[in-house]
C-alpha cells in the first residue's frame, strides 16, 4: 500500500504543481500587470500530464499499476484481453496446451454469454481470468464513480456465476487509467494490471512484425498484452512460445510472476 500512495503522489504533486503556477501568474498580474495570458502556458502543460498519465499505464500516474516484476529468473508471463470468444479463445487454449503455458485472461462481461463454456475451459485447464470490464465501450472512461463500479460487478457476477471465483485482477480498458476507475477498482479491491510488452496484435501489422516486436522485448518478469480475437494472434503465440523455449524462459501466470493473488 505503501508503495501505491507513493505512485498516487504523481497526480498529487501534478495538481499542486499547477495550482502553485496559476497562483504565481495571479500574483504577477496583480502586483506587476502581466497579461493572464499567461495562464494558458501551465492550463497547457497540467492537461498534457493529464492525458498522458491517463493513457500510459506504466506511467503509474493514477495509481500503481503492475506492469512487469523484478525477478532475476528468466520468467515472463502471457495475458489476453477481449475474450472469450467462441471462434479464437480455444484455439489459445490449444496451442497454450501444446506447450505446458498457463496464461491470464482479462474478459469482457459482455462476451461471457453464450461462451460460458469456454470461461469453464480456460479455469478448469490452471489458467487465471481477470476483469476487463463489462462493455469495453469507446466511452467507458467517461464513467463516473458508480458507472465503473457497475462495469466491474457486473463482469464479476458473470464470471462468478460460471466458475464460482472472485477475480481480483482487474486490466483498464485501453490500458487507460483516470480517477474514477482507480477509485473504483481500489473500493472493490482489484489489482490494476498493465503490461510490459504491447504486441499489437489488433493492428494491420503482419504475423510476422508483430511477432519481431514482442521476441525483441522479451525480458525476465515482463508481462506480454495479446488478445485471443484473431488467427493472427495464433501465429504469433506459436512463435512466441517457441522463442521462449529456446532461449530458457519458463512461461508463468500474471499472479505467480507478480506474486499476488488472482482470486478472493
């Protein structure tokens, strides 16, 4: 916890940063009659670190986020995001079987219907599910306090309902972090995941470059982002995995790497 407040210090002194320079500005044009032009330099720059803390969850800005772990073992772990779905979350399973790999999955509350089956498969075979909200809607940062809350009890009593477990694990939409979502998942306390590897997946980059991208920024205790919703992603899961082996990386879970827990 500590830790975190120290993390959350980041937004803090961001605000009392901008609040000291607008007060300065105040003071000059008083005292001095400098234009309140002025005021435009700092409302900049504060709303630059606002967008950019919120949209880089490495940046830790909002609060702590779990991107990678310090270990010395040459371990690394695999998440997906979106599923389950009924064409792509399978054909994971299968080739995550192949290889002996367990992995985290970070679903949609959505996608549960109709796909309960899967949700089943993917507990039942050692790996790990966490929360990645209800909708994934373009507009979900703009939640409020309860809506966010309501996204991620809803994707809980979805999950909960299928396999009889409390996630604890939560990924933000986007990987976009901002006040009310950090206030939320803390109150129902979830662990915000991040990632230390992007792969891109979703792009119209090839098996191929986004293959390159992800085995050139392997390293111990990163955390890799895929999503289990294209055959491209298969491709490169495949030469993933094959990386990993020969270069002497044991594929973990989220929670293992990061030594937390996954469920209540």
């Amino acid at each position: 916890m500590q830790d975190q407040q120290s993390y959350q210090m980041t937004f803090k002194s961001t605000r009392n940063s901008f609040i000291i320079a607008i007060s300065v500005v105040g003071l000059l044009h008083l005292f001095f009659g400098i234009s309140l032009g002025w005021l435009v330099l700092p409302c900049t720059v504060y709303l630059a670190l606002i967008i950019y803390g919120s949209a880089i969850i490495q940046s830790n800005f909002f609060a702590y986020a779990y991107c990678h772990a310090n270990v010395s073992e040459k371990e690394i772990a695999l998440s997906f995001d979106d599923g389950p779905n009924r064409e792509y979350t399978p054909q994971v399973l299968s080739t995550l079987a192949q290889h002996n790999a367990p992995a985290t999955f970070f679903v949609i509350g959505k996608n549960i219907q109709g796909n309960e089956s899967i949700l089943k498969q993917i507990d039942a075979e050692g790996h790990s599910i966490g929360n990645h909200s209800y909708t994934h809607s373009f507009y979900v940062d703009f939640k409020n306090l309860q809506g966010f809350k309501n996204e991620l009890n809803q994707t809980a009593e979805s999950v909960f309902k299928v396999i009889g477990k409390r996630m604890k694990l939560f990924r933000p939409p986007y990987g976009v972090t901002t006040p009310n979502l950090v206030r939320a998942s803390h109150s129902l306390n979830y662990s915000i995941i991040g990632w230390t590897i992007r792969s891109f997946d979703t792009t119209s980059d090839s098996a191929q470059v986004i293959t390159r991208r992800v085995q050139t920024q392997i390293k111990p205790g990163a955390i890799i982002l895929f999503h289990d919703t294209s055959d491209k992603t298969i491709q490169v899961l495949k030469q993933t995995l094959n990386f990993a082996k020969e270069n002497g990386y044991k594929i973990v879970s989220v929670e293992r790497l990061l030594k937390i827990e996954a469920y209540e």
